[in-house]
C-alpha cells in the first residue's frame, strides 16, 4: 500500500475505521458461551484464528447492477485442523449469513466480537480435512463508522482489505500468516466485467448475466484479494518471458491510461534485473475510478486510483515511481507475506526502496538526498509512530493508521543503511536470496536478519536492534555528519 502525495499542500486522507459491524445472523443460535479468538498479532490481536489451516478459499459473488446492495454469496473453505474443533472461528464482520455447512452437514452459528462462531454437527478432529460452507451477503455499504473491504467505484466495485478488511466481505482466516490457493466466481449483468486475481479459467454465459471463473496459481493472503466489477475493458500484451499482463480499465479511458499502461513490462524486468524472476503468473494495473487515497498491492492486480494518471500537477517520474512501488510489492508483500503485521516494514520498506531506486536510475532523483531528508526526519517517525520492525498500535477508529513514515521512508533508510554497513555486493545477493527463499511463503524480521548475518558472514544482531527496534535513529555508516532532527524541533512538520 502506498498513501499517496496528491501536490505539495494537500494529501488525499483515508482511513479505514475499525468500529466492528456485526453479522446479522438468520438462524438457530449456537451452544454459548461463544467468544472472538485470535492468533495474538501484536497490532491486530484478533485476526486469525487457531486451530486449522486454510488450504483454498472458493468465492462466488453475484452482483446485482448496483454497487450500494449486498451481493448474493458463498464461501467455501477446505482446511486442514491442528486440533480437535467442537467450535470453529473465521473473522467475518459485516453480512448477513445464511447457513453454515461443515463437511456437508448443517451446523450452528452466532457471533461474538468480529468472529462467526460454527458448531458442527460433530467435532472434527486433529488432523483432518475440514469443509466449511457459509451463505451470505457481501454488504459493499458500512454502516456507522465501518469502511473497507468492497471499494464503490464510479461504475460498480473494486476490493481494498489491507489490512484488517477482507473479513467485511467474506468469511476467512483473516491473517496473512495463513495463506491459501483462491479460485472467485463473480456473476454480473451485461454490460458489466468481472476480473478477478490470477488468471480466467471460463466464463459462462447464461440469460442476461455472465459468470467469470479467475484461479490463482499461488497461495495468497486475504488482505490481498482483489474482484473488479465494472463496465472496464481488460487490455493484454506480453511481459517478459511471454508473461501475461493484462490491464482493468474504464472502457472510456483505453486511450487516455495506455501511455502509462505500456510502460508495465518494461518495469516488470528492470525489476526482475534487481531481485530475479517475476513471482506470478501474471500481472496488471486495476484502474478504478475511486477515490481511496493509497494504492494498493493486490496479488497480479494492483489498485490504482484513475486520478493518479490523469492528476496533471503530478510530474511522470513520480507517477512511474509508485507504479513500481506496487509491482515490488508483488515480490516484498505477496510473494514473501509478513508473518506478523509487525513485519510489515519488510514490505513497505522494500517497495520504497525500489520506488526510489528507479527514480534515481530512470529519473536521475539520487538515494542519497531522499535518504539523508529520511534521516532528518527518522527520529520524529520513531517518536510518533514507533520504529520500523515495532510501529505503533492503530488509532482507534483507523485501521490503517500503522501504514506510518517509519514503515515507509523509515524503513527504507534502514535497508540503505544496510546496505553502506554489508556492501553493495552483499546486499543485492541478500535482496535475490530472500525473495528466493520465502517464495509463496511468510517470514519475519528475524528470518530476513538471520539471513543478513549469514551473507555478510557476520552478526548484525546488533545493527537490526538498533535500526529496526531502536527508538533512536543510529548513525549512518559512511555519513557520520547525517543528523536527525528532535522530535519537538518537528512538531506539526
């Protein structure tokens, strides 16, 4: 995700709210006591949940034609349990729910917190294969202070569930520790074009209405679910290697987004030239006429405001800049997933790293003065929102509120620091080898660390306890003379 810079003075603000909304629940109430659970996220402390481990999410949305009613939906899970299970826990918040299945056979439900708790027919046991079927409504409108999950666009819908959301529209192990394969069935009016993450399996045409199939071919976290509905037109051409690319856009604006749209494979391998082969099996720019004041990193369909291209006080270096900035992220993100959003520095960090690194190549916008401008300002990005491997809790009410500088520019200058104490070398090796080692997986900050240390071929325990959990910024190798400014020196800055 990218909170981005609309001209010097004014900042497009958004912020997802966390007040709860709960599911309105239609059926027999289940056993009580029944109580929200979590796997203990240190920001998030109850997402996720324990006990099983999701293997593949099929989601099937029907849309009605507008974009403020609850769409038709079922979700199925297949898990596999770490424990014996007399209750089930998936994070889901807003909806209302049908019916349950477990393995078939009808099971019990109610709410607790921002959970819905299912009690099966019969407890499933440690080890099995477990299928949970849930029948609901996707509601794309909150009420009261909620926001996220579905995004209203201008034509139809499009997702944002970074990072606390994809449980507002579908039931889920809602943690990016627990990834999963996907397969998303979306069936809209004519006129309408569903695009979905991964790639088209069919499409099914029936009456007035047609059904597009999407699978993806890597496992991926919810928070990085994307569905596009919209009267768009999918535009394809080739990426390196012959990877497909294809583009959402308005069908109105084909001609107007394609300077920009061309320029993706050209990015795809300038990125592939620094940290290897592109991840997935195929990538493009969702554009969505919305206005949600980030971009984000969906997996092989970034989100993009329209605005972004078509803004004229925006200079092009920049904009191709943060086009670069998501596609990043699709190795630093959604390929290597933040085991903890603690970790979350280790995405945003890397993205802004790359982000830079291409204006200084392509731009001629050197490292050196964004990272010694960072380092003036690290220190009151660590007084206000924590380091950048510990940030502070979300404000109340802001969910998105831990996407800080400190895990932006605060994390980046971590890894050029990194980079002036190991050496170029070193550090590009470090940068391949972990997008090498963690494909289509998790890690923390102690992995990447651990693997610093093993390609440097010394202990940097040190240098991460000060760079990442300090609350202090350290002095930078090589530039003893960088100073940071005091916090209070700063203040309203």
């Amino acid at each position: 995700m990218l909170l981005t810079l609309r001209t010097r003075n004014r900042r497009i603000k958004a912020a997802f709210l966390a007040s709860a909304v709960s599911v309105c629940l239609v059926a027999a109430s289940a056993p009580s006591p029944a109580a929200p659970l979590g796997i203990g996220d240190r920001l998030f402390p109850y997402l996720g949940n324990p006990g099983y481990d999701v293997k593949s999410y099929d989601l099937s949305f029907a849309y009605p034609g507008v974009n403020d009613k609850p769409l038709a939906a079922v979700t199925t899970i297949d898990a596999v349990t770490s424990e014996r299970l007399e209750r089930v826990n998936l994070d889901y918040a807003h909806g209302t729910v049908g019916s349950v299945e477990v393995n078939g056979a009808p099971a019990t439900f109610t709410s607790a917190g921002e959970d819905l708790v299912v009690t099966p027919r019969d407890p499933v046991p440690a080890g099995d294969w477990m299928r949970i079927t849930v029948r609901h409504a996707s509601d794309p409108v909150t009420t009261g202070n909620g926001d996220g999950g579905w995004v209203q666009t201008k034509d139809g819908l499009a997702m944002a569930n970074q990072a606390d959301a994809g449980h507002l529209v579908f039931p889920c192990n809602d943690h990016p520790s627990d990834k999963a394969m996907f397969t998303i069935h979306v069936t809209a009016p004519d006129g309408y074009t569903a695009v979905a993450n991964g790639l088209p399996t069919r499409v099914d045409r029936a009456g007035k209405s047609t059904t597009w199939t999407y699978r993806t071919s890597h496992p991926m976290a919810t928070e990085l679910t994307q569905v596009s509905i919209g009267r768009s037109s999918v535009l394809h051409r080739d990426g390196p290697h012959g990877l497909p690319v294809r583009d959402v856009v308005p069908t109105k604006d084909r001609e107007l987004l394609e300077p920009w749209l061309k320029k993706t494979p050209d990015q795809i391998a300038w990125m592939e030239s620094k940290v290897g082969p592109y991840p997935f099996e195929t990538y493009g720019l969702l554009m969505a006429e919305a206005r949600t004041g980030f971009e984000l990193e969906t997996q092989t369909l970034s989100l993009f405001e329209r605005e972004l291209f078509t803004e004229p006080a925006l200079p092009k270096w920049y904009v191709e800049s943060i086009m670069v900035h998501e596609l990043s992220h699709q190795w630093f993100g959604d390929s290597v997933s933040p085991r903890t959003w603690s970790d979350l520095w280790l995405n945003e960090g890397h993205a802004t790293w790359y982000e830079a690194l291409y204006a200084e190549e392509k731009a001629d916008k050197p490292m050196e003065t964004r990272m010694k401008a960072a380092y003036r300002a690290s220190d009151t990005w660590r007084a206000t929102g924590g380091p950048p491997g510990a940030p502070k809790e979300p404000k109340p009410g802001q969910k998105i509120s831990i996407f800080r500088p400190s895990v932006y520019d605060g994390a980046a200058l971590a890894l050029y620091a990194l980079r002036q104490e190991i050496g170029r070398p070193a550090f590009e090796r470090l940068e391949r080898a972990w997008v090498a080692l963690h494909r289509d997986g998790t890690a923390t900050t102690a992995d990447f660390e651990r693997l610093a240390s093993t390609l440097a071929n010394r202990d940097l325990s040190g240098f991460f306890r000060a760079w990442v959990y300090g609350t202090k910024t350290p002095s930078m190798p090589g530039h003893p003379d960088w100073k940071s400014d005091a916090p209070k020196a700063r203040k309203g800055a």
